[in-house]
C-alpha cells in the first residue's frame, strides 16, 4: 500500500496504473461505515484510493476542525489490511496550495438542511471533492448514504460538471443499538449515547407510519419530533421530509422521500435519515 502525501505523486501514481480506480473520500478516524465502501470499492475496481483529508474548508469553526478525531495510524492499518493500493493523505498547504480563491456552489440543494445550519459547508464539500477527482481521475467514487444531502450535492455538481466519474452511495451502517455510525460517535458520553439512540428509534416510527398508511408531512414530522423530545441530552436542530431528488419539503409523502434528522448532543452534532415512499 502506497502512502501518498502530494498531488505530483498521486497524480504520477494514477498515470501508472490501468484499470478502473474505485476512491473512497474520508476525513479519518474510519469506522465499519467506511470500510464497508472500500469492501465495495474493491469489488468493482481493479484498484482502491482512500484519501484521509480532515478538510478545513467545510468546518464552520476552527473548535469543531481542532478537535475533529484523528487516528491515524489506526486507519492507515485498517487500509492495509483490507488491501487498499494507495492512500492519499495531504496536508491543508499541499491541498489549497496558493491562495485558492475559486469555490464551488450547488443552488438550492445547498440552501436548506445542512446548509442553514453550516454556512459554506457544501461549498467547501464540493471544492475538496472536485480537486480529488481532478487528481485521483476515479471511475467510481463511494460515499456513504448517511451524509444523503451531501450525495445529492455531489451528484448534481457531478452532473452539471459533467466530470466522469459515477457516484455509489453505499447504505448507512449502524451500530448493534441502531445508531448510524460516524467518527464523532467516540465523543459521546454513556448518557449522551442513549439520548442519541432517540434518532434512529424516531426515524422506525417514521417508517412504520408510513407502513400504515400514514402520509401526512406535519403528522409525521409531530410524532417524530415528540418522540426525541423524551431525550433530555438531545437539542433537535431540524426534522424534515423532502422530496428525494430536489430536497424540497414536502407535505404529503406521495413520491420518494428522505426523512432528515439534525440533532446536537454532547456537543457533537449528529445527523441521519430514511427513505420512505407511499408506493
């Protein structure tokens, strides 16, 4: 396995090999989630990049970036392990080289969700994930459906770019208590973990109301939301449910939808979601 560290050498170590090039985007301190897409990486490609980038550009405080779990060498013997080929790992000098002044906006998918509550975050999603694929030039790039309105953003930038690249989101993996795995998951307390739990219990009784026959948004969204208010520890930033491919609220669940959950505990802020359908 090749630890790259400049965009000279990854952009020397793509011109070498043939064959479709599978790229696994991560921040790090890698979990079951994340080696889940390199297991499917892996089967669909002759070769696997895992970049390790904790990007700057996407935090909205320097708090949030400082603290962000760093394990490095835990993930570089996961890779390894699962017989990645190369890791691309820079800094934030090799990475924003310069002054960088370009920056990459997706409309309206950016504006709401995630988007209102971290200003600038998709635009610094959008310009790490473009300088990647400009370097790594994948066939397929693999990122996980627990983050699905970053991979809406990103297929549409894809899209409207027209990069040639194909996006595989990958199913949410979840811990044996439900809770959708993330990084920042070993942040919380004892209590703070079973408050957290409310999440995905809220989104089952979604998904069972709609099994019922239950199609009101405002319904929905009031059963969901009670349901999280019984966690002292968990401060709801949002709950919604939108329409798949545009993320426009909807108030009936007549078509694809995603149910969307925000939600601060411990100081670590968590997000998860569900696709449900009348059909």
């Amino acid at each position: 396995m090749q630890v790259i560290r400049t965009r000279r050498d990854i952009r020397n170590w793509r011109s070498e090999v043939s064959g479709w090039v599978g790229l696994v985007p991560t921040m790090g301190a890698l979990h079951a989630g994340h080696m889940s897409l390199v297991d499917v990486a892996g089967q669909e490609n002759d070769h696997i990049c895992v970049s390790i980038f904790v990007n700057p550009r996407q935090f909205g405080s320097k708090s949030d970036f400082a603290t962000y779990p760093r394990t490095t060498d835990e993930d570089l013997s996961m890779l390894q392990d699962a017989g990645v080929d190369a890791v691309f790992m820079p800094d934030a000098g090799e990475m924003y080289a310069g002054s960088a002044r370009t920056s990459i906006h997706v409309a309206d998918l950016t504006d709401r969700l995630e988007g209102a509550s971290r200003p600038g975050h998709f635009d610094g999603v959008c310009l790490v994930v473009s300088k990647l694929f400009n370097l790594v030039q994948p066939d397929h790039a693999y990122f996980g459906w627990k983050d699905a309105q970053q991979v809406r953003v990103i297929q549409q930038m894809v899209d409207d770019l027209d990069m040639p690249v194909q996006i595989r989101p990958m199913p949410t993996v979840r811990d044996d208590d439900g809770l959708a795995l993330s990084s920042r998951n070993c942040g919380l307390t004892i209590s703070g973990r079973e408050s957290a739990r409310h999440i995905p219990a809220a989104l089952e009784l979604v998904e069972q109301a709609v099994r019922n026959g239950e199609f009101s948004v405002d319904l929905i969204r009031r059963r969901a939301i009670e349901h999280l208010s019984g966690a002292e520890d968990l401060e709801v930033d949002y709950v919604q449910i939108v329409d798949l491919e545009s993320l426009q609220p909807l108030d009936r669940i007549d078509r694809p939808a995603l149910v969307l959950i925000a939600a601060i505990c411990d100081d670590i802020r968590l997000i998860d979601n569900l696709l449900v359908s009348s059909v």
